[in-house]
C-alpha cells in the first residue's frame, strides 16, 4: 500500500473526504467538465467512486484499492476516475446510487460506477474487494475485464447503458404516481410499523436498525389525532431503547448513526449531525406529550455533545464524526474492565461496570460498549440506597471522569465542512428546545448558527450555497438546504418571534418554489433549474434515514400559511399530496414526514395571536403556556404592542389589540376565533 508524496488533482479540493484521497496513487479528478472531457478524447469510460469522509467501508476500499498501486495503475492506464462527496454533491449521488437501486436491488457507500463518458452507466455496485472473496467480484477483476470489452466491444457497453437509463427513467416517473391521501394512508402506515415494531427492544423492521426519528414524530402525532396509545407506547419503547443501548454514547453523548443489532447495543460508531437533529426533536416532542424527565434530559445532552464537539467558532456547525480511529472501528469508544477501573478505583468502578454492563470478556469484539439495556435503573437505585436523581448525579460524575480520559485517546476524524440542509435540521431542533424547554440559551445557539448560514452562504443575489469550508462557500444549494432552512427559521420565529426569521423563512420558500417547483406535473425536483443538469431529474420523497426535501416544504407550506393567511402556499402542500399520493399510499411507512404533513394539513389545528409587550411578564406567562406543550398543530404570533413589522407581514392581526391595556391572547380553532382572553387559566382552557 502506498500514497504518494505528490498530490493529486484533489488537493484543490475544501471536501474532507476528496482530500482524503488527495495522495492517492489514482489519478483522481473531482466530478468536472474536464474529467469528462478527458474521457471523450482519450476514448475512455468512467470509473465514478462516491462516498463520505466519515464512512467506514470507504476507508476500507481506500487502504485496500486506491492506495494500492495495481489498482491504480489498471485505473490510470484504462479509465478517467472521478471522486464525489456525497454531502457535497447529494445530486449526483441520488441520481446514480438510485440507478444502483435499480440495477442491484440494494445501494449503499461507498457507491461504485463504470459508465460511459456520456454519463451512461452500466455497472453499478457498493464495496469491492481487490481480489473476489466472499462470492464479491474483486475490482481488479471487474476492471481488467471492463476495459478489454470497452476496447472491442464498446458498442454493446453504450447500448447497455442506454438501457440502464431508459429503466431508471420509467422508475422516475413512478415517484410521480398521483393518488389520493387521506385517513384511511394515515391508518394504514400506523398498521404497518405496528405489524414491523420490535415488541422487545422498539425499533421497526430487521437489522440494521436505524434510528429514522421522523417516523417516532409521525407515531406521537398520530396518537394525539387519534387518541391511540400503542402509537404513543411504540414511541415511546423505541426512544427509551435506543437511550439504553450502545448506539447512544453515554460517556460523551450523542447517537451514533445506526445499531447492527436488534437490541441497539453495537453501532456502526460514526455520528451525523441530522441524527442528532432529529433525536433531539423526538425527544424533546416525547418529553412534551409525557412529561418524562429522561426525555428532556437525553435531548439537553444531544445539544452538549454539539454545542462542545461539533459547533465551529462563528456557530454553524460540523457534518460528522468518524466511527474509526487509528485504523479500527470504534476504538475510541470502547473499553476494557480494568482500563474502567483504574480510572475510577475499585469501589467506583464496580459500580460503573455493573450499571453500564462492563464484564470482563466484553461485548464487542473483547472490549466494552457501555450500555443500559439489562439494568433495572429503580432496583439499582434500591440497592445503592439511592434516589433516582442520586442515581443519575453519581452515574453523571463517573462517566465525567471517563470522559476526560477518552479525551486524552486518538479522536476519529471530524468532517468539519458545514452543510446548509444539516445545519436548518440542527437550528430547527434548537429553536424547538427553547421554545419546549423555556430555555433562551438554546435558542440563542440556532441564531447563532443562522446568522452564519445567511451571512456564509448565499450569494450576492440571494441565492443559496450548499457547503462551507475553509472560507470557501460552493454549489447551488438544493431542495433540501431550502427546506431544512426555511424549517429552521420557523422554529426560530416561533421561539424569538423575531419577525426577520418569518421574513427569511418567507423569501427562501418562494425562492425555492421559484427553482425547484414542477409547473406541469407538480412536486420539487431535486436540484434547481439553475444548477448542473444530469442524466435525469429526479423528484424525491422518501423519508429514509433524512426526511425528504419535498416531504418537509409540505408542512412548511402548510405553517407559512396559517402563520400568514396566504392560502396559496397551502395549495401547495395539496399539490403534493396527490403527486405523489399513488406512491405513498402503495407503502406509507416510507413517506411519515410527508404524512405528518397531511396530519397538519387535514387535521384540527389552531392560530394563535398574542397581543402584548414583549417584555410584560403576563405577556411570557402566555407565550410560555403555549409553548410549553406538544402542539404539533399549532402556530403562534406575537404582536408586540412596541412594534408594528409583523403586522405588515401578517395583515390579519392588524385589528387585534390589548384588552382594557392588558395583554390578550386570540385563539382559532379551525378558522372559527374565540373571543379573547385575559387570563391564563381562561387560556389553558382553550388550549385545552
């Protein structure tokens, strides 16, 4: 294995990961006009590698392929190789990670295509060993084979890779398969992750299991609209599960991206900010509807292990964290038994080690993965003549010392670029909090975190940017950077009431509509009309481990609309409920974001105008009664009697005022209004 002294074409690259292979003895080009160029003169098919810097089995192809020097001899003399990241350029990986979809019947990274230097592929697959092991075809085998047929038989390649493409077109135009969504879709989707729910340890479906918090969110909305507790008892078995198994790291917090196993104890180590994202929002949702302190608890700690481990100095924040470190999987993560104990001592650690299920024999591969899954915290509790808030304070004072311990270890590698999508995701979560929990400090970290995205990328005229890194600010943003954002702004509206987020969130939306929005069959596409057009054009709405763009403009839509009475946005949301309504209604469990949308969209919903002085404590009673809550229904304004801006946004309110000069709150409920109130127990009946 080698790596050269002299870089690559990618050393002129800001992403991580393209870095990452910058010394690679492959002569790598960065997806470009002049990669394809090159192949076009040179007569020669493309060799696409996609991946992420924080993926395990990119790493494993990179040490045991790319730094190898047949390989990449047998790629320099017969191919033009390009690199993509995948978080950079999420396009160019939907379009040709689904074209692996469709060609294998599976996907994943580090994602492998051959195709033609007109964009046609005609292979597709995911990690390829050197040599064939396993039944898996070996890449010097797949390479040496391809190139001898691109050189005599070219021809059949090109007519191949046209057929690939004539395929994943017809399956494009299936996402737009019109239908008719309504309760019967909402019921159908909670029988459907009731059929799959794992009774034992929570979760839906086999191994791999992935957190996917929207589908947690849709249960607890589904429970409120209904009244049905199993929703509300799969949520919440599913939250408490995955807090007690390995994929969350109780020494340093935060969840992993997903367990390997059905009991949630063994992750696949590495950490992505949207997990995170959405955790924090299930949580902090589940701790409204229960009132469970755990819930709140394990959100606040979400938000220290970003604030601490992945926020940058100007307040965006990182993309990712490694699951590798010197080499192996999760080595930072892990323990030994007597490691534990002399950290701790003897008395501390066999406390430690008997709550968080540290033996000597291990249980991953020799070491420890602290975990919660076969304790019976309130026994424990009992046993150690300890309360359970005693028992959380000493458990919280071992596991500090741990920490500082791990610090002094190897850290994985952090992706330190900033993602406008991940970032609207993480800003939503926050101004969620400080809304939820009544704590500014949350808050003021997603307006920290938005300044930097409105400040850093955009452009002169507007428009959005997709990644930052090192001062530098590139790619047109797509559907999901103005969806993410415009979400994350409405959160801060509802949490700040500072009008300039409503604004923001109201100039992003039509931006988006303007870019994306399908005038004659409906829906948003995935990249804007103004970006590098591909071999197709995709539309997407599956909620896999990320909500999709579409599914989350849907409610957007929907809340803009109610916030500010402009019913057209809310067509919108209609819009899209019959364009892709057919493909929903065919397996509703992968489209919950979407139908937490529609939850909203048909279900009972109420707006709410505060009138008052921002800082009249009656005023805070109010706005704190309602925020307090799981009102996933809901939207609130504040007309702050010392300004008059969200009036000249919202027209509505202009006549609704203070009562006998005291605050009063005006409450609809499904366009019909209350006469208002002065009171807050008056208003806790309302809400009520």
């Amino acid at each position: 294995m080698t790596t050269n002294s002299k870089p690559n074409r990618l050393i002129a690259e800001k992403s991580p990961y393209l870095l990452q292979h910058a010394h690679n003895p492959v002569n790598w080009y960065a997806w470009s006009e002049e990669a394809f160029d090159t192949a076009r003169r040179e007569n020669k098919p493309i060799f696409l590698s996609v991946g992420y810097s924080t993926c395990h089995w990119c790493h494993v192809m990179e040490r045991e392929s790319f730094e190898d020097e047949e390989v990449a001899d047998l790629l320099n003399r017969d191919y033009v190789s390009i690199k993509v990241d995948r978080e950079e350029r999420p396009d160019v990986d939907h379009i040709y990670m689904s074209i692996c979809q469709t060609m294998t019947g599976h996907g994943g990274w580090p994602l492998t295509i051959l195709m033609t230097p007109d964009h046609k592929p005609f292979f597709a697959g995911t990690y390829l060993p050197k040599e064939q092991k396993f039944g898996r075809v070996g890449l010097m085998e797949l390479l040496d084979k391809v190139a001898a047929r691109w050189k005599e038989q070219p021809d059949e390649l090109v007519e191949l890779g046209e057929q690939v493409l004539t395929e994943h077109e017809r399956h494009d135009k299936l996402a737009s398969y019109r239908g008719e969504l309504d309760e019967h879709s909402l019921n159908k989707a909670f029988h459907q992750f009731s059929y799959a729910f794992d009774k034992d340890y929570g979760g839906f479906g086999e191994t791999p299991k992935f957190p996917s918090p929207h589908n947690l969110s849709f249960l607890l909305r589904y429970a409120q609209h209904t009244g049905n507790q199993q929703a509300l008892e799969m949520a919440e078995k599913t939250l408490d599960a995955m807090y007690r198994g390995g994929i969350y790291d109780h020494v340093g917090m935060g969840f992993s991206r997903y367990a390997v196993d059905e009991k949630w104890l063994v992750p696949h180590f590495e950490k992505m900010l949207y997990d995170n994202a959405l955790l924090a929002i299930a949580y902090t949702e589940a701790w409204q509807v229960t009132g469970k302190e755990l819930y709140r608890r394990i959100a606040e700690q979400i938000f220290t292990y970003i604030a601490r481990d992945m926020t940058d100095v100007g307040g965006a924040f990182y993309s990712a964290e490694d699951a590798d470190s010197e080499g192996e999987e999760g080595k930072f993560y892990v323990w030994d038994e007597s490691e534990v104990r002399a950290i701790l001592g003897a008395k501390d650690a066999a406390f430690f080690n008997d709550l968080y299920g540290i033996t000597p024999y291990g249980n991953f591969e020799g070491h420890n993965i602290p975990n919660l899954i076969d304790i019976n915290l309130e026994a424990y509790g009992i046993k150690h003549d300890l309360t359970e808030q005693e028992l959380e304070q000493r458990a919280s004072e071992l596991r500090a010392k741990l920490f500082t311990a791990r610090e002094q270890r190897v850290h994985p590698h952090k992706d330190d670029k900033i993602l406008t999508s991940w970032n609207g995701l993480m800003i939503a979560a926050l101004a969620k909090a400080g809304q939820a929990f009544g704590e500014a400090k949350y808050t003021e970290l997603a307006q920290r975190a938005e300044t930097f995205l409105w400040n850093h990328l955009r452009r002169d005229d507007g428009r959005l940017l997709a990644r930052y890194r090192d001062r530098d600010a590139a790619y047109p943003g797509y559907v999901d950077d103005y969806a993410f954002y415009v979400w994350g702004l409405i959160e801060l509206y509802q949490a700040s009431f500072d009008v300039q987020y409503l604004q923001r969130a109201l100039t992003l939306n039509q931006d988006m509509i303007d870019l994306f929005w399908d005038e004659e069959r409906g829906g948003l596409f995935f990249y804007g009309s103004d970006g590098e057009q591909l071999i197709a054009k995709p539309k997407e709405v599956y909620d896999g481990a990320i909500p999709s763009g579409n599914s989350i403009a849907a409610h957007n839509w929907v809340r803009l609309a109610r916030l500010t009475g402009e019913s057209r946005l809310e067509d919108y949301s209609a819009k899209q409920f019959k364009v892709f309504g057919g493909l929903v209604v065919q397996y509703p469990t992968g489209y919950s974001a979407l139908l937490s949308s529609l939850l909203y969209a048909s279900g009972t919903t109420k707006e709410i105008v505060i009138v008052g002085h921002r800082d009249d404590p009656q005023t805070d009673q109010f706005i704190r009664a309602v925020q307090a809550g799981f009102r996933p229904n809901t939207v609130v304004i504040l007309k702050d009697e010392g300004q008059s801006a969200i009036a000249d946004i919202v027209h509505y309110i202009r006549d609704y005022t203070l009562v006998d000069g005291k605050p009063a709150v005006y409450v609809c409920e499904h366009f019909a209004c209350q006469a208002p109130v002065t009171r807050l127990d008056d208003l806790k009946a309302l809400l009520n």
